[in-house]
C-alpha cells in the first residue's frame, strides 16, 4: 500500500456551539474514485471545504498531496481541483472567458492554454457554447463548465462536493462518464453525493452521519455488510400491508420505495410463502411480490437506522 | 505579486462592470448625476428675501442708504415700519426674515466719519436666511460707504484713499459673486468619488453572496493579488469620473478652472486610492452587499459631507470630530480640488495633503491585506 495522498486524523470542525465534522479518520489511497456519502447536515460539505484548504481546523490534523492543512494551506491549492456544490462560477463570463480566468490564476503554461480549453470544452461537450454567458447555461452544463474549470490545470486531486445534485438524469449520466474517464486516468477523485446509486460508481465509499466516518469500504463490501436480503412488494393497500409485514417474524425493517415496499428479511426463501400467507390471512392483495437484490440506497438506510436506534 | 493573476482579477472585474448595467451606471453616471442634483438642492441661491426698515433717521440719505440695500435681487423691502413692536409682529408672522433699523444718528455720524449705527434683527430660527440677509446688507452697506463718502471727501477736499488703510474689512476672494457653488462643487467632487469606493465594498460582498469566492479561495491567488485586482478597474473608472466632472462643472456650472489639469488629474488618483482603500477594508470585514451598502454610507458618504469641511467647516468642528476629520480621505482632497480649481494652487502647497491621502490609502489597503484570510465562515 502507498501513502495515502489524503490523510485526516481525529479531523473534527466547530461551529459555534455545533460539531460538523466529529473525530474523522480518512484515508484514501492515490488514484482512487472516493464517494463520500451520508444525509444533508453529516458534514460532507465541512469535510471537503477543510480539504481544500477554505476552513480552519479545531482539532486533529489533515493532510493533502503532503502538505499539512494547517501548516501550508497555500501549496495545497495548486494541487487540488475544488468544485463548490453551488455554482460558483462567474456568470457574466463566457465559458470560455471563465476556462481562461482559472487558468491564469493557476498558472496554466501560455503555449498550452488553447490545446487545454478546447480539449476541455470538448470533453465536457461544451464546444457549441463556448461564447454563451455561464449564467445562461442550464444547470447540468454549468457543473459541467465548472468541472471544466477545476481541470484546466490538470490537478492531482479532484475534491467534488455534490456535482450532480439539481442535475437531470442524462446530465448526471454524463457527469459520472466524464468522472470514470478522469478516474481511469489516474486522478484521485473525493466526490460527495446524495444519491446512493453514484456511491456504487465509486471504487471505495464512505458513509458519514453526524460529523464521523461510520463505514469506509468498497461498495460491494458495504452491501455485505448488511445482514438479511430483499423482497418487492407491491401492495394494494400501502398502508396496511406496511403495518402487516412489521409484526411478521424474520422481517427486519420495511422501506417504502416509490409505489412498492422494500423488505429486509432474515432469508428471503424461507420468509416469501410466509408473507404471502399473511397477506391472504389478511385480505390484503399485490400485484407482485418477488426476491430483490440489496442496493447501495436500501443497505444505507439500514445502517443509518442502525444508528439512529 | 504575479502579474498574471493581477490582470486575470482585473480584466474579470472589468467585464464585470461593461455587462453589468447596473454597476457600469453607478460607476460612470451616478456621480455626475449626483453631482447635478446636489448641486442644485445643496447651493440654492437665497434671493428676495423679504425685510422690514424701521427708519429712525428719516433723512434723504437714510432713503438713500434703504433704496440701495433692496436695489437688487436678493433683498426685497417687505415693509417701512414705524415701531420696533411692528418688526416682531412680521417676525413672528414668519413675513420678514430680517428687519434693519437705522439709527436717528445714522446721516450725521456717517457723514462725520464716525461710523454707521445700524442693527439688524434676524429671525433666530432661519439662521440661512438671516445670515444671508446681514451679509447682504452689510456688503451693500460698504459699497452704500465707499460711493456716499467719496462725495462727501470730495467735498472736503480728500483723497478716497486717504480713507483705505483704516478699512479693515474681510473680504471675500476667489469667489467674488459670494456664490456658494463655487466652492462646493469642487469639494462635492469627493463625494462623487466615493462610488467607485462603494463598488469595490459591494463587489466582495457580491463574490461571498453568489459563491465565487469560494471558488477564489480555491485558488492560489494571493490576498494582494485578489485585493489590488479588485480595486485597479475601479480606480480607472474613478478616474473617468475626475475627467467628466470638472468638464461637467465647467460647461453647466461655469466654475472657473485655474490650476493644472494634469496635476488634478495625478492627485485624484491618489485620492482614489486612498478612498477605495475604505471601500475595500469594507469588502473585507462584510458580508453580505446590503449590509456592505449600509456601512459605505456611514463610513464614506456621511463624514464625507459633514466632517471633510465641505459644507460645514473644520475649524468649527469639535476637537475630537476634528482629528477624526484628518483620517478622512476626503478632508485633504476637498482641500486639493478647491485649491487646483479656484486659486489655482499647485504641488508645493498641496503636497502636504497629498502625501496624507496616500498614506491613508496604505494603511487602509495594509488592514485590508492583513484581516482579509483566505477562509470561509
């Protein structure tokens, strides 16, 4: 194993009388594709902004690229590419005049200036608009410009705080194309999300809830993590099934997903002719009742339940 | 210091301003069209103002003396009245500002060369108008003096001049029409020159509130680099503005222009600088724009008119209000701009002050340099 290129020992941050990042160990090895992921308030946003080197430290230590963050803040920056979760960049700008500012400002060698920006343009398919007003992009080509921008100087490390989030689907689709390109060409990536369907993206996940690192391994072993299986139910009566299926034994919790129920059982085989038997006890109909494979969204919410118990 | 990111700064903030409407019309419009206003309601000229005569004397040179005060404009004889009782019954009314009385003396001592025995009563609650009034007539009581003795030395056989070195009045240079504009104008330019100053506090403001300076901080930009990119676009704006105001002065005002241009020209730059120096300790202490907005006022636009001695005068002031005026920018500039446009007075009297404002401006920029941390929260 290399040193890990990000390092943070018993990170935490105050504000005020809140404590947004609690005790956090990171690690996280060069090359990788990390997800941070966890609900609103867990302190994803406080974790990457200390990283960038934009907050101060209360206690513990950090480091990024090899400089320490409280120490030598300033040489972290031209190693980083830092995209803020709003759009920062400057709306009056052309994308092209905003490729330009950051690139001056990160020193971007003269003789590569246009070979990058329209490389750049073109990777994140913003060619056709590179004389539009950022401010008049739609939302997912502005995280795209902005993406842009926080590559012009080719950092090592990439820290993402909720690229994708406020992005339709096909946007988003695109985004994650462009991130495993990137990834596949060896940029270390910290991307922050909401949306646990990106966190399976990612070569290693790591869930944070109330400011601290609850779980830190590759996605397939997260879900692993999870006692029990899956069962779809689409139930008539969504209320009532819901309160049917909590008092079956072997049923660990119940998540609603859309029209349909999600059910954490201890063995799905032996607890699916059960339910169906309870179901008709009860008068109670479906349109489908079926064996599902865990997802990265149902094995977090159950940990997150966990914790919240 | 890279002169890379310096440019990158500026060149942003002056595309900034060209598409901005709004910001590119307080920056190049607001001040001249202040300026407009201002002027108007700040110098109004006092005229026909309306005063009451209680002739005491009666006499064809008392008549004469009454006819010459109201012969122009600017005071009016409202009425002749019999009794002083009459006088604070027009006073009371608000129907006079200031009544004369003349003295049953006044023909022979005048004419005896023993002085004037005249009073006059102001209305305490107009001090303007009752001001404007004894200035009045006191000036044309003195004109009233020179033409009325010459006739009576010439008949004594004197020379008029025998007369001059017992004249020890104050007069009244450089602004010989006594027209408030003047002065003011000149020294209003300060004020104007504060919207640039505000600019800069709101632009900062403006980066913290749409989040670009999140992505600034990002940045290996430096704090000098950010600061001084900030404040040059806005102090060649302000330097537009130093060469359409007095352009502006001159055609509509008709002030006169006695100094050096190009000297003008070199100490607003320097007054900019020191200005705009507040405006971006401001930036760097304020949030939010509206907030940013409150405090310029406070701390530009309000002591730029009450403490700089444009309006009021320093020395009048207070001892603390007094030193206080001397960290004002504006206090030296208003000094400058009156000495270049109407005395015309050049750099071996001006460069006291200047060397202040410039001062200023390196303490201010140095504050904002030194709090100014590359830091959210």
């Amino acid at each position: 194993m290399t040193s890990p290129i990000i390092l943070t020992q018993a990170l935490s941050r105050d504000f005020k009388e809140t404590r947004a990042v609690d005790a956090l160990d990171l690690s996280i090895q060069p090359g990788e594709l990390f997800g941070l992921v966890g609900p609103d308030g867990a302190g994803k946003t406080t974790t990457l902004r200390i990283l960038a080197g934009l907050l101060d430290i209360t206690e513990g230590s950090g480091s990024v690229a090899g400089h320490d963050l409280s120490e030598q803040p300033e040489a972290v920056k031209p190693k980083i590419g830092y995209m803020a979760q709003r759009f920062s960049m400057y709306g009056e700008l052309s994308v092209h005049e905003n490729l330009l500012f950051f690139a001056d400002l990160f020193d971007v060698p003269r003789a590569e200036m246009a070979e990058r920006t329209s490389r750049l343009l073109a990777f994140a398919g913003l060619t056709a608009f590179t004389g539009r007003r950022a401010d008049h992009l739609s939302g997912g080509m502005q995280k795209k410009l902005a993406l842009a921008c926080t590559l012009i100087h080719q950092p090592e490390i990439l820290l993402l705080d909720e690229p994708t989030t406020g992005v339709d689907p096909v946007s988003r689709r695109e985004f994650w194309h462009i991130l495993s390109e990137l990834h596949a060409g060896g940029t270390t990536i910290l991307v922050s999300t909401p949306y646990m369907d990106e966190a399976d993206r990612c070569s290693m996940v790591g869930l944070m809830y109330a400011g601290r690192l609850i779980e830190c391994a590759p996605p397939a072993r997260i879900r692993a993590k999870i006692e029990g299986e899956m069962i779809e139910i689409l139930p008539h009566d969504w209320q009532a099934a819901q309160d049917l299926l909590r008092t079956l034994p072997g049923v660990f919790e119940v998540q609603t997903y859309g029209e349909s129920l999600h059910v954490l059982v201890d063995k799905a085989k032996k607890r699916l002719p059960k339910i169906k038997k309870a179901f008709r006890k009860n008068k109670l109909t479906y349109n489908g009742l079926r064996p599902a494979p865990l997802r990265m969204e149902e094995a977090f919410i159950s940990l997150i339940r966990d914790l919240e118990e | 210091m890279s002169f890379r990111h310096l440019w990158a700064v500026t060149r942003k903030e002056i595309q900034h301003i060209l598409r901005d409407r709004a910001t590119l019309i307080l920056v190049l419009l607001t001040p001249t069209a202040m300026l407009l206003i201002f002027a108007y309601s700040l110098t109004v000229e006092l005229q026909h103002i309306p005063i009451a005569v209680l002739d005491y004397d009666r006499g064809a040179t008392s008549r004469d003396f009454v006819q010459q005060i109201t012969a122009g404009d600017d005071l009016d004889l409202y009425a002749q009245v019999a009794s002083e009782d009459e006088i604070e019954d027009l006073l009371m009314r608000g129907e006079i500002k200031a009544a004369l009385i003349i003295h049953p003396d006044f023909s022979r001592d005048l004419l005896a060369l023993r002085g004037m025995p005249l009073q006059i009563i102001i209305d305490g609650t107009e001090p303007e108008s009752g001001g404007f009034a004894v200035d009045h007539i006191s000036w044309r009581a003195e004109k009233f003096i020179n033409t009325a003795l010459s006739d009576q030395l010439q008949t004594m056989g004197l020379a008029l001049d025998t007369l001059q070195p017992l004249d020890l009045r104050v007069r009244t240079w450089f602004n010989p029409s006594l027209k408030p504009r003047n002065d003011v104008i000149p020294g209003m330019i300060s004020i104007m020159l504060g919207f640039p100053a505000l600019s800069v506090a709101l632009t900062l403001a403006h980066e913290r509130e749409h989040g670009t300076m999140e992505q600034l901080m990002a940045t290996p930009i430096t704090r000098t680099e950010l600061l001084l990119g900030k404040m040059l676009p806005y102090i060649f704006v302000g330097l537009v503005n130093v060469v359409l105001i007095p352009l502006f002065a001159i055609a509509w005002f008709h002030i006169s222009f006695n100094g050096s241009f190009l000297l003008f020209f070199a100490l607003s730059a320097v007054f900019l600088f020191s200005i705009l120096g507040v405006g971006i300790v401001i930036g760097v202490f304020i949030r939010t724009q509206a907030a940013a907005l409150a405090l310029s006022f406070l701390v530009i636009f309000f002591p730029g008119f009450f403490m700089t001695g444009i309006f009021f005068p320093i020395s009048s002031m207070p001892e603390l209000v007094r030193m206080e005026s001397l960290f004002l920018p504006g206090t030296h500039y208003a000094i400058i701009t009156r000495g270049v446009f109407l005395p015309g007075v050049g750099l071996d009297i001006l460069w006291p002050y200047t060397v202040m404002m410039f001062g200023l401006g390196v303490v201010f920029v140095g504050i904002a340099a030194l709090f100014f941390r590359k830091k959210l929260g």
